[in-house]
C-alpha cells in the first residue's frame, strides 16, 4: 500500500499498489481511509473502503467484494470493541 493521507491522530488513508491475492486480477483499486474522532463517551472508528473492479461485469463484481468485504469489517470491529471494552 502506498499512504495517501496521514494527519495523526486523527486520519489515515491509503491505496493498494499490488497484492498477490488471487483477487487482485479482478481489481483495479482498492483506497482505504481510517478516521478517529472524540466523541463524548469515546473514540468513533470510522473506515470507509473504495473498490473499483476491473473486466467483465464490474459493479457485480463490486457489489460481491462489498459483501465480503462489510463482513470482514464487522467482524475486525467486533473484536476492537470487545478488547477495548475490557
């Protein structure tokens, strides 16, 4: 990845260059941005990702890797709640 945006604390962004995922053929970027903000009980997390797919039919493709991808998201940000929660 290369980082296209860094304001610490508060913002970090960046792009895939390469992967070596079996996927990465059917992708022609991925960019990533974290975001931290105080909020009154504590810190909000926020990450958007931003996927542009490459060949045949590429908004379907786009559509599967948002699914897999929300899914892998709630799940990383299950697992930081839990641990900060205790």
């Amino acid at each position: 990845q290369v980082i296209t945006e860094w304001q610490p604390p508060h913002r970090l962004g960046f792009r895939m260059v390469s992967t070596d995922h079996s996927w990465g053929r059917c992708v022609d970027s991925i960019e990533e941005e974290f975001t931290l903000e105080s909020i009154p009980v504590g810190t909000r997390l926020t990450r958007v990702t931003s996927i542009v797919a490459r060949g045949f039919l590429p908004f379907v493709k786009e559509g599967m890797f948002f699914l897999g991808l929300k899914r892998v998201h709630l799940f990383v940000f299950k697992n930081w709640r839990t641990q900060a929660e205790q």
